[in-house]
C-alpha cells in the first residue's frame, strides 16, 4: 500500500482539543471514550457559531439544526440513560404526544441554556454508567418491556452520535463555511 499525501488527508477542526479513543483498552473504557470522543466532536461541531446562527435549518424542507440536534441529544441522553436504562422518575425533554418534534421544530429558548442542559444531561448519563456494574447490566424499554443491555445502549448511542454528527458537519458548514472533522 502508498502513502496517501497529507493534503489528501481529512482535516480535523482547528483548536480540536479531543483526544482519540485509547486503541488498546477494555471493552467499556472503549465504549465511554468512543461515546465521550463523538459528544466532544458534536460539541466542537457547534463552537464559535453565533448564537443567532445555531437555529438556522439546513436546507429546506429539512428541519434540523444544530440547535435542534443540541435538544434532540440532550432528550436522547435523559430518555435512554436516565428514564429507560437507570428507571429514573424524569419528564422527557422536548417531546410530547401532541408535539413530538418539538426538539426540532420549536427553537424557542436561548442555545446557551440548551448546551447546559445537555451537558448536564451527559454528566448524568457518565454517572448512570460509572455506578452500572457490568455492560450486562439492563434496563427495560418502556414501551415494549423488552431489555437491553447497558453494552447495547452504549453502541446505539455511539451511533447515534455519529449519525448526528455527520449532520453537524453538513449544518455547520452551510452556517459559516467551517470544514473538519
């Protein structure tokens, strides 16, 4: 195999403070620092963007933003971890049955109080994981009683994260011309 040339190379963010996933640790420490590296990347995604900016939807007649996709993880982060896994007695962020897209469709509120809320929501998740004794460990989902295993919300979630962090970069680039990974 060739070297590829660096400029051939994708280019990370500037000021990208994320360290890589460690490539030789156990299976939950792999897990957390996948999960935490694809937080910080969304976090990153959406640093230096104006405030003002954040709620610009993408391209019509797509509804998301990067404000939205800011509530929409913060929800997920509560109604995964929180709610469905550790069984904790929370109301859901940004859904309810008469309006459950809210957490794209209604970017009422300021951006700042919707980062804080979802890194506390992030913290939250951490703890439920650190006092969770094993990757077996389950919780239930609430609508169909089923478990799951704290191994599979961790991989769900990663994707999830990835899957929303593709948008990020989409959104981000069209708000100020911003490119990396």
């Amino acid at each position: 195999m060739t070297d590829v040339p660096e400029e051939n190379h994708a280019r990370p963010l500037s000021g990208d403070p994320r360290v890589p996933p460690p490539p030789t640790a156990g299976e939950r420490e792999t897990l957390t620092a996948f999960l935490d590296w694809h937080r910080r990347t969304f976090a990153l995604k959406c640093a230096g963007v104006p405030a003002m900016r954040l709620s610009d939807r993408g391209v019509p007649p797509s509804g998301l933003s990067l404000h939205g996709l800011l509530r929409h993880l913060a929800a997920v982060e509560r109604w995964w971890f929180a709610i469905q896994f550790a069984g904790e007695d929370l109301p859901m962020l940004y859904y309810s049955d008469d309006d459950p897209d809210q957490d794209f469709d209604s970017l009422d509120g300021d951006a700042g109080e919707a980062f804080a809320l979802w890194e506390a929501e992030c913290r939250r998740s951490r703890a439920i994981v650190d006092r969770a004794a094993s990757l077996d460990v389950t919780g239930v989902r609430q609508r169909t009683g089923e478990p799951f295993s704290l191994r599979w919300l961790l991989v769900d979630m990663i994707a999830e994260y990835a899957r929303h962090n593709g948008h990020a970069d989409l959104l981000r680039e069209r708000a100020d011309g911003v490119t990396g990974y």
